[in-house]
C-alpha cells in the first residue's frame, strides 16, 4: 500500500517531543487497523485511512529528520 501524499508543513510548528508525540499517537491507530484474519465490512476506508497515516508518518519522520531531532 502506498502511503498518501501528505504535506509536512502541518508539522512544521511542532517540537520535536510533539513530531515523537504524534508519530506514537498514529503508530497506534496503525496497529488498531492492522489486518486481521476476520475480513472487515469496511476495508476500502480501512485502506485508505492506513495509507493516510502512513503519510503522515513520512512527513512527520521528514520534518523531524530536518529539525536533527534524535
């Protein structure tokens, strides 16, 4: 699955402890969609909802990579 294209400017105005904050907070609605064996009734917003996450997650590990944060 490709990640959605998601701009980093919406993080730009963020620490570096709120860019590790966030990331955390969408890694774990990622895990909350993680496939399951059970088919779900709604898998084409599950889809897109973790492509969107794992954007945000690209352009969130961008601005930190920018910002040199550890």
């Amino acid at each position: 699955m490709q990640p959605a294209n998601v701009a980093p400017e919406q993080y730009l105005g963020m620490s570096c402890q709120q860019l590790k904050n966030e990331k955390r907070r969408i890694g774990t609605r990622q895990t909350d969609l993680a496939p399951t064996v059970i088919p779900v009734e709604d898998e084409p917003n599950r889809q897109a909802e973790l492509s969107q996450l794992s954007g945000e997650i690209k352009a969130i590990d961008k601005v930190s990579a920018d910002k040199k944060c550890g």
